[in-house]
C-alpha cells in the first residue's frame, strides 16, 4: 500500500517535470531567449575588444601611466569584469523589455543573476590576498545568486531577519549583519581604488610639490574610509554620539601612553604641509648627508651616500636642526680649505687651483669659482678654493675629492709646496757638569 502511493506520487512528480520540461524548456520562447542571451554575450565580448584596444592605446600614448600600472591593480580587474558586467547590462535591458510586454523572461532573468555573480566574484576576490577568505564569499556570492534563480530568495531574507539581537537600544537582525559585510567589502574595495586614482591624478594631474601631494593623498584616504565608516554605522542604526564619547574617553587615555606616536602623526603632517623637507631634497644630520627617500606619516627615510637607509622619527626633523641644502635651490657651494707654504708662488698656486676647479665634472661655471686668501698660519698661507654645485643630492664629498686630487697633482708638478706643521725646539744651556757626567740618579 505504501510502496504503491510512493510510486504513484514519483511516477506524477515526474509526470509534471517531463510537462515542464517540454512546455517551458523545449520552446521557443526559451530559445529566443537562449538566442538574446548568446547575442548579448558576443556583443559584450566585441565591446570588450574595442575598450581593451583604447586601454592599449591610452597607455602607450601617457608613459607616466605605465609607471603607474604597478600601483593601479583595478585596471586589471577592470579588464577581467568587462564582459561579464556588459553582457549583464545587455540581458537585464531585455528582461525589463520582456518584463513590460509581459514576454517570458525566466531564462533572462536566471542569466542576468548568474553574470552579475560572475561580476562580483571576479571584482570583489580577485585582489584578495587570503584565498580562504576568497573562497568563502565566492561561496557566499553563488549561493545568492541561487536563491534568486531558484526563487527561494524571500523565505530566506525572512529567515534572517527573524534571527536578531539587540545591542544597547539599537535592534539589529542577522539580515542587517549580512549586509552590512557585504556593504563593508563593497565600500573598502570602492575607498581603496578611489584613494589610488585619487593619488594618480595628483600625481599626474596637477603641478603641486611632491609634500602637498603626499599630504592630500593621505587626506582623501582617511577621508574616503571615515566615509564608508559612518556610512556602515548609520546603516545599522547605531547612534553616532556614543563614539563621539567613546572616542573622546579612549583619546584622552591614549593620548599619554602614546604621546611620541601622535607627536611623530604630526609632526609628519607639519612637514608635508610647509614644505621645508619633502622627498627628493638633501639634508644633513649631524655629519651625515643623505637624500629623503620616503616621507611617511610617522617617520622619514634618508638614504646616505654609503646606501644605508636611516628610519628618522619625524619628531626629530621639527625639534632638531636639519640642514637642507635642497630647500629653496639646489645651488650649493663648497669650501676646500688648503694650505700653501710661504716659500711659495701664491698666485701660481690660485691659478692652478681654479683651473683644478674648472675641469672638475660638477662645478658650475657660473657661479664662478672663487680662491680666497683667509689668514698666515704658524706654518702655511691658509687659502680657500669655493665653488658651486647644482646636484646636491648625486653627493658632495666626491666633488670635494675630484678637486683635492687635481690640486695635488698640479701643486706636485709645479712645485708648490703644501707644508706640515712644524716645531722648532730651542735648548737655552745645558750646565757643563751635566754634558760630562750626565744626569745623576
């Protein structure tokens, strides 16, 4: 009796499908549909060579941007989303056509659903650096899109929604929760490539200093996440006064354990905003010399001619003293002290080293070089040779070789004499009876 009800029941829910099946499937609605969808796929595909081709073309034409290519991974992903995210647009557009001539639309409809996904998978995992947590929302993305092909989507949002909390006085249901992960992802992806094109149009755009530039980049990026912040929370009702004081209360106590972090924070935007260091300029600590590599918000990078890199608190570039050498121009002049004995030719001796100067690779011509005659030492006439560089940050010391080697070479060959210091010792008079016997012990 049973075995006979459950066969009967097979033998008409199959009865039913094999009716649907040739009704609905084997039709031929479901084949001018299978027909638009098939045209709006090759359509989408014909589109995508034509803007991968002007792609092509802007970035032979604009060098700078293939510099910028590194930087930019949405163009690549750009790429990768053209045909699903066009033949998508192409099949909805359908769909709502058959939609307002009451046309069937259900092959329509499930395509649309399925490129879209295919849409979001390819644009919101293919950055991702965690594959785990890539496969988890590719799994979550498909079955999204399953619920709404097999149209089981409703009883699944009241599912969720049914399912709630309350946090303080602000009801939140689990639908809220995964939406609000959803937004999340959507408006990170959306801050973090808006923040790089933002970046790359100050960058190639504009004519400010390479400081404003770093400064207003990092502006528009505390901007544009602060912005998908507040946006999340007030999406989930929470009430934005209660971080107001949370935040005040937890700035108050960190603001003594963390006194050198924030003082580094700003210090860093000080620096970006006056311009007196920005990357690219020389400077001097101490007896160190060394050009700004990087400027960061907590630190700044500085580079010395030996290739070590010095991680500099931004702290100490605002309180100590810094010389900049690249600050207004990069006209820097040199002094090379030297020493002529008075036995010698003094304007042979400047004559040869300006013309030591003259065929020294870096001094510049004009400003000319000068030979300055400074005072009569115990031992020498004490002169200067000055000369001016424009290229501070290719290194100064080796300049300052070049010049000592070629003022040794042509003060050897002519004979100019560069004195040591010397001691002339004096013996008044030694008592007779000390030369005889010697000293007594």
């Amino acid at each position: 009796m049973v075995n006979q009800f459950n066969l009967a029941h097979l033998d008409t829910l199959w009865s039913q499908a094999r009716e649907h099946f040739f009704q609905q499937v084997l039709s031929w609605a479901m084949a001018v549909q299978v027909m638009v969808i098939a045209g709006a796929i090759l359509l989408a595909h014909q589109a995508r060579l034509v803007i991968n081709t002007w792609l092509d073309r802007l970035q032979a034409k604009c060098a700078s941007i293939s510099e910028l290519s590194g930087d930019l991974p949405f163009l690549i992903i750009f790429r990768k989303i053209i045909h699903s995210s066009l033949a998508c647009v192409m099949v909805w557009v359908a769909h709502e056509m058959a939609d307002h001539f009451n046309w069937p639309r259900e092959a329509l409809y499930a395509a649309s659903i399925i490129l879209l996904a295919l849409t979001l998978v390819r644009l919101l995992t293919e950055s991702m650096t965690n594959r785990f947590w890539a496969k988890i929302l590719v799994g979550f993305i498909w079955l999204w899109a399953a619920l709404y092909v097999t149209h089981l989507i409703e009883p699944w949002l009241n599912l969720l929604s049914n399912i709630d909390f309350t946090l303080g006085q602000v009801h939140i249901s689990l639908l809220q929760v995964m939406r609000a992960s959803f937004f999340i992802l959507l408006l990170y992806w959306l801050s973090k490539n808006l923040a790089i094109i933002w970046r790359a149009w100050l960058m190639e755009g504009s004519d400010l200093s390479p400081g404003v530039q770093i400064l207003l980049t990092r502006l528009g990026g505390l901007f544009l996440y602060g912005a998908s912040v507040v946006l999340i929370l007030t999406y989930l009702g929470l009430d934005l006064t209660v971080f107001a004081l949370f935040g005040g209360a937890l700035g108050l106590g960190l603001g003594f354990g963390l006194q050198k972090v924030f003082a580094n924070l700003v210090s860093g935007f000080i620096l970006l905003a006056d311009k007196s260091i920005k990357p690219g300029d020389v400077i001097q600590l101490g007896n160190q010399y060394g050009w700004i590599n990087f400027l960061g918000s907590r630190y700044c990078s500085v580079v010395t001619r030996d290739g070590i890199e010095h991680l500099i608190p931004n702290e100490n570039l605002i309180t100590n003293e810094v010389i900049n050498w690249s600050y207004s121009q990069n006209l820097v002049r040199l002094k090379v002290p030297l020493g002529v004995a008075y036995g010698s030719d003094l304007e042979q001796a400047r004559d040869l080293a300006l013309e030591a100067a003259g065929d020294a690779k870096r001094v510049l011509k004009d400003p000319k070089p000068s030979f300055q005659l400074m005072g009569f030492g115990d031992n020498a006439v004490n002169v200067e040779l000055r000369v001016w560089i424009h290229n501070p940050q290719n290194g100064i010391q080796s300049v300052k070789s070049d010049l000592l080697w070629g003022i040794w070479r042509r003060f050897r060959d002519q004979g100019i004499e560069m004195p040591y210091p010397q001691r002339d010792v004096h013996l008044k008079s030694i008592p007779d009876t000390l030369l005889r016997t010697g000293p007594q012990e």
